[in-house]
C-alpha cells in the first residue's frame, strides 16, 4: 500500500489557514491524518475538514511528540521562530509561511516553479516566500532564463488579506461608527497606504525589503538590481504589482510574450483591444499568476512593463506551501 502521511496546520483559524484547508481538501493528498493548531485563543474551536469534525489544539512545545511527517506554519514570525525548530528536532519537515527563516542560509526558500530542485537541500525548514515575491518571481525566473534580468522595478498594490483578519476587518467595518483600527495606521477605505510592515532606518519597509532580499535569493542572482514600493489598497484579495524589468538581452516581444505563456503556473491574460487584462477580482481563488500589459519600456534598450496579479492567500501563501509539500511527497516517493 502507498505510504499515507501526518500533516500538522498550525495557525489553521486564521486567514490563510482556512484558505489551506481548503487547498488540501482540494487536492487529496495522500495524508490519513490532520491536526490543526492554533493559540490558546482559539483552541477547543471545532472545525469541519473533509466532512468530519476536527477539534483544534493550543500549539505546545510537546505538540510534534506525537510524530508528523510534515507541518505547515501559518502563525506569524514568533510562533515559528520558537516552534519550527522544535518540530523539525523530532522528524518533521516544516514548511513555514512567516518571514522568520525565509533569509537563513540553511533553508531554502521555495517557489516550486521557480526553484524546486533545492527543496532537497533542506535542513528540516522549508520557507515560503512573502506573498508578493512569489507572484513576481513566477514570471521573472522565465524572463531572467531568457533574456538575463538586469534590473527590477516592483510597485505593489496589495491586498487587506495579505494582513491577516485585523486588516480584513480594517476594510469590512472601517467606517463603522466607532470602529477602531486593527491593523493599518490610517484608514483603508477610499485610501492607498505606501507602508506594509514596519519602516527601516533607510526609508524603506521591511516588505519592500522582503521583495528585494527574497527575488535575490530565489532567483539566485544576489547582486540583481532591484527596487520596490509596496502599497495597501483597498481591495480585499488578490495582490496586483507593476513590474517593470530590463534586460542584459534584446528580445522580440511576441517571443517574451510566448514565453509566458507556455510556462508553467502563468496564464497570459493580454488582450487591449478587448479591454483584457488581469484582474484581482479575478485571480481570487485560482493557483496561477495571471500577467498582461506587457509592453516595451521604450525609455530603456531592452526593456518591458508587465502587470502582474495572483491571489496571495493561495499562490502567496497556502497553495505555494501545499505545493512544496506535494513536492516532498513524490520525492519521498521516488526515494522508496
Ligand atoms: N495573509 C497573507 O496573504 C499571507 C501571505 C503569506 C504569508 N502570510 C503569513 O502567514 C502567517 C499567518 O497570516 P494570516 O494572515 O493567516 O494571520 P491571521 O489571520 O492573523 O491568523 C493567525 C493564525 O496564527 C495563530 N496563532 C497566533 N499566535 C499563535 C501561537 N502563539 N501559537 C499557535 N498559533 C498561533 C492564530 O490562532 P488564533 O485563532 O488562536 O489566534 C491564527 O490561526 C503570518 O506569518 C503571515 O505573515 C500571510
């Protein structure tokens, strides 16, 4: 009989845990046994997955005793600093959505379209990228295999799910009489904010530091040029991003564009005479990044801009994880 695994999804009550159970309900993966974890705030919470009730559990540090093959962490920086190690100690391979190991040197930061040939080179943790690096760097690494990407220009425009429940809630009942903001320091509504995460001594935010570090290291060209300005829109899913790139290499843009199109886990949605182009709205609840607007920068030699939109609670977080895990599993597979 194929080998049936233990899968432990810590932070399952919040945004992008729902969205990950939903992803694994989808995919039936071959895992007989699930456990969710979350705080103590939401333990004791009941949970329908796959048709049958589940109870969720407080995380502990005795939580992976038990043995899992694979966890998800979902569940902010802190809780994965001080328990992915733990669980990795004892068998089990973590695939962690914070931006807590995403720069270690000993984790590989995945994107499996990209770069899952170093998924083997983990030491127990596997990180995920943030959420806006993994649908820029879906397009980019064809375009740098192609053409050799010589420098980056990212504006993002992302969505209030990328913050979680509090910033969902900033949209929802912001202009509720008395509402209090959870997350953001200024009202979303009717309001673009150019500030996700905290500011650093140099002026940027530590997400357009997370973009630049995070394609470097992913793309694997540390010294690549790259700049970013990340803003909060008021848009409730879907992360959409203007990137524009030059290049080492001339190109023919009907051959980029083909390019695109036949990579895996891009759809090309370019179409201007009939007004198609990507939409969050859209992208919401589907796996592939979706790119158009693509045209010359003509201020450049070799040059283009392209619009770039996915949605960040699948691509940028719970479908990208499943993914790797599903990677780990044919490779398990393949080693019996
Ligand atoms: N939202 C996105 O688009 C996105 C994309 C990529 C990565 N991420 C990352 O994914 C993580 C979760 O984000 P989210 O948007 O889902 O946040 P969220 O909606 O606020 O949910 C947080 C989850 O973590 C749990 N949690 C918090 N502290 C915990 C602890 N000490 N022990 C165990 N569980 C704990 C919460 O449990 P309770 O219910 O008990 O509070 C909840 O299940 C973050 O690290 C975030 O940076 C998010």
């Amino acid at each position: 009989m194929d080998k049936r695994y233990k899968l432990a999804l810590v932070g399952a009550t919040g945004v992008v845990g729902e969205v990950a159970r939903k992803v694994l309900e989808e995919k039936k993966l071959p895992i007989s046994e699930y456990v969710f974890f979350s705080s103590c705030r939401s333990a004791g919470k009941k949970l329908t997955f796959m048709e049958k009730e589940y109870i969720v559990r407080e995380l502990k540090e005795d939580s992976f005793d038990e043995g899992f093959d694979f966890a998800i962490f979902s569940a902010g920086g802190d809780t994965s600093k001080k328990f992915a190690p733990i669980a990795a100690s004892k068998g089990c391979i973590v695939v962690d959505n914070s931006s807590a190991w995403r720069m270690d040197e000993n984790v590989p930061l995945i994107v499996p379209e990209v770069n899952s040939s170093e998924i083997k080179n983990h030491k127990g943790i596997i990180a995920n990228p943030n959420c806006s690096t993994i649908q820029a760097v879906v397009p980019l690494k064809v375009l740098d295999n192609k053409y050799k990407i010589k420098r980056i220009v990212y504006s993002t425009y992302q969505a209030v799910s990328g913050a979680g429940i509090k910033g969902i809630n900033d949209l929802v009942y912001g202009n509720d009489e008395g509402y209090k903001l959870q997350k953001f320091p200024y009202p979303i509504i009717n309001n673009c904010l150019p500030h996700i995460d905290v500011f650093l001594d140099n002026g940027y935010t530590k997400e357009e530091e997370k973009m630049i570090n995070e394609t470097r290291k992913i793309l694997n060209r540390p010294d690549l040029k790259i700049t970013a300005t990340t803003v909060r829109v008021p848009v409730m899913n879907s992360h959409s991003e203007a990137i524009n790139v030059e290049f080492e290499n001339n190109f023919e843009l009907d051959e980029l564009i083909n390019e695109l199109k036949n990579a895996k886990g891009i759809v090309v949605q370019d179409d201007i005479k009939r007004d198609v182009y990507p939409l969050a709205i859209n992208a919401t609840g589907h796996d592939e990044v979706f790119v158009g607007r693509i045209r010359r920068d003509f201020s450049v030699d070799y040059g283009i801009n392209m619009w770039v939109v996915a949605d960040n609670l699948r691509k940028g977080a719970a479908s990208n994880a499943i993914q790797i895990v599903e990677e780990l599993i044919k490779k398990d597979s393949l080693t019996k």
